[in-house]
C-alpha cells in the first residue's frame, strides 16, 4: 500500500509542477500579446502624428492622438514603461 501511496504523492507533485508551468505560460503570452497592442498603438499613433504634421490637421486627428496616448498610458501603468522595439526602423525583419 505504501507503493500506491507514493506513486499517487509523486502524480500529484508532477501535476502541480504542470499546472505551475501553464500558468507560467500563459502569463508570458498575455505579456507578449500586451506588447504586440503597445507596438501597434504606437504605431497608430505615429501615422496620426504624422498625418496631423503634414498637414491634416482636424479634430478628429487629434482625439485619436490623445486617445492612443490614454491607452499606452493605461499600458504603462499596468506592465512599465514602454520599450524600443529591437527591429530596426525601415528595415526587413
């Protein structure tokens, strides 16, 4: 009996380690999918920058301008300060 008692601690020792790995997982890939939205927003809001400089200024730019900037605010205060992406501008990656 001692056997079937240690096989069944070591079974529930390896799904705890299982169950912490995913949770691991998934933390890392909400990470990468926040930093992806980031990396758009701020992508968003350099064509609206750019748009807004060369000329075609409306409000409706400018609310977009400053809604971009609420929301990569919302996303610095939930995972830090905002990075440079490690892609060189301009260039194929």
């Amino acid at each position: 009996m001692a056997l079937v008692d240690k096989m069944k601690a070591q079974a529930a020792q390896l799904a705890q380690k299982a169950q912490e790995a995913g949770k691991a997982g998934q933390s890392k890939l909400e990470e990468v999918q926040a930093k992806r939205r980031a990396d758009g927003l701020l992508r968003q809001l350099g064509q609206a920058v750019y748009s807004l400089h060369g000329g075609a200024t409306n409000s409706e730019t400018e609310a977009r301008i400053a809604s971009l900037v609420e929301e990569l605010q919302a996303y610095e205060a939930q995972y830090g300060p905002l990075e440079a992406s490690e892609e060189e501008p301009g260039g194929d990656a």
